[in-house]
C-alpha cells in the first residue's frame, strides 16, 4: 500500500451544498453535523446546504463550516481503511490535520476556529485589505514585487501554494499595485480573492495574543499521527510546538510547498484530500510530480 497523507483544504474551499450527501447518506454525516449545530448555537448544517453563499463566505462562517465538512470526511476515510502515516492541512485545515490525529477534540478545534474567524472578520472590518492569486511568477519574484511597492502600504507573500503560484495579503492599495506589477512582469493570471481581510500578513499580528489566549484555555496533546505546521513546514510533536505554530500561523505565511515537498522526502507516495472541493488536489503533482493526489470522492471509492 501507498504511504500516504491526509491533507485538510482551508478557505477559499467552501461552497452552497458541501456536506449535504454526508448528511443525506451517512450516519457520520448526521451525527457531526448535529452535534456541530449544537455546539455553535445555530444551523451551521443550513448554511452549508443551502447557503446563502454570502453568508457562508464570511469568515466566521466559513471556517467551523469547513472543519465540520472536513471531520466527517475524515470519519468516513478512516473507516473506508484511509490510514495515513502524516497529516497536514492549509491555515484553516491545520486546526482539522491537529483535530484527525487526537491533539484536539472536534468540540474544541469547532470552537476555537469559530473564535479564530470572528477575530480575523473583526480585523477586515478595521483595514482595507485584500489578497490576490498570483499565477505563473516564482515566490522570489512575487517577494520582489512585494518589496518594491511597500512603500505604498503592507503587501507581503501569504500563501506559498505552488513553485509557480502565490498569494499577497495587506492593504488594498498595496495589493492592487503589487497585483499590475505582478501582470507586467509577466504573470499569467492575477486573481484577486473574495476575502474581507488580509489573512496571513502581518496586519494579523494583533490577534495572536487572543488566539494564544483561545489555545491556552484548551487541552492539546501530542498526536497520534505526525503533522505539519504551515508556519515551519516542519512536524509539531509536543503541545508547546501545535500552540506555538498556530499562534504565528494567524499572521505568518503558509509555506505550502515546503510542506508538500517535506510529504516527498519523507516518502509520501499519495495524498487524499478531506474536505470539500480539490484544491489541495489540484496543487500536489504541480509541487511533487512523481506523487498521486485523490479527492475525498476519489479515496472514497478506491480499493484500500
């Protein structure tokens, strides 16, 4: 059998109608999502089927949405006989990577990211921010430009998604300049990203010490399966280590390409995405050619 890892998509990944054939089909599914419900104080089942997708877009939203979603993708992996030897997961998914391999429970990974999403929403509705997909230009060339027009404003390399793929985070003006130097020099898409705040930059810095206040109230433990931190793209061992990397993760870069490269040192042959969508999916072979990548409908029907 393949080694594998399990890898958990973040934001961007949500959609109207993520969740619904988990519900509809299996016990897991209802059992989650209810228990979710409850947790929350309210329909988060609701919002996933049936939307409206402005609200399940909002950051406070979007975040328990796809950790509830990606639990229960998880839950049916594992018992299809998906039994990975490393875990990783992309800003968000990091909390659902943690949550999969017994560090923490689903009930406090919910409440903490619930609590991490209010505080990133009340950040966008202080800054004018935003993020952009820049596609086709390397990381160092994305850092340059980034570099060149900080003078107008924060504008730093959020995401490394891909050798050919990053994205920018901070304030608008810096973003939008950063995003016409970045079509000038050539990149082959520039897309800018339905986000309310910058995610990752280090206009985020303010929120750690909440957040580091939210990790401290819960109990972490060591997992049970190894996992990689966005902000080292190294593995977190001890509940010091997974408290500290989320911490930082709030307002430094997501180094997802290390991360996939580290899966490819370290033997990774496949990679089953849990959650909705195929992001994550999609990016694996464009980091790792010699590697398979499968979706959670995918590893759902394959032989194990």
């Amino acid at each position: 059998m393949s080694r594998t890892a399990v890898l958990f998509p973040g934001q961007g990944s949500q959609a109207v109608g993520m969740g619904r054939a988990f519900f509809e089909e299996t016990d897991a599914g209802r059992e989650v999502f209810a228990h979710a419900d409850a947790i929350l104080g309210f329909p988060l089942s609701r919002l996933c089927f049936v939307g409206p997708e402005e609200d399940l877009t909002r950051t406070e939203n979007a975040q328990p949405a796809l950790f509830t979603v990606s639990a229960i993708a998880w839950r049916l992996l594992e018992a299809r006989g998906v039994h990975p030897v490393a875990l990783a997961g992309h800003s968000l998914g990091e909390y659902s990577a943690l949550a999969a391999a017994g560090a923490i429970t689903f009930e406090d990974g919910l409440r903490a990211v619930r609590r991490r999403g209010e505080l990133m929403a009340a950040v966008g509705d202080r800054v004018q921010g935003g993020m952009a997909a820049v596609l086709g230009l390397s990381s160092e060339e994305v850092a340059g430009i980034c570099e060149e027009v900080s003078r107008h404003g924060v504008v730093e390399i959020a995401n490394y998604n891909t050798p050919q793929q990053a994205v920018i985070s901070g304030e608008r003006k810096a973003v939008d300049l950063a995003m016409a130097l970045a079509k000038d020099r050539g990149a082959k898409r520039v897309l800018p990203l339905k986000v309310a705040a910058p995610f990752h930059s280090s206009l985020m810095a303010p929120l750690a010490e909440e957040m580091g206040e939210v990790l401290r109230s819960i109990e972490v433990r060591e997992p049970r399966v190894p996992v990689i931190a966005n902000v080292t793209a190294g593995y977190v061992r001890t509940p010091d280590e997974i408290r500290e990397a989320l911490t930082r993760q709030v307002a430094g870069s997501v180094r997802w390409t290390e991360t996939v490269q580290r899966l490819a040192a370290d033997g990774i042959e496949l990679t089953v995405e849990a959650g909705p969508g195929r992001v994550l999916t999609a990016m694996t072979p464009r980091i790792a050619s010699g590697m398979r990548a499968l979706d959670t409908a995918e590893a759902l029907a394959a032989e194990w």
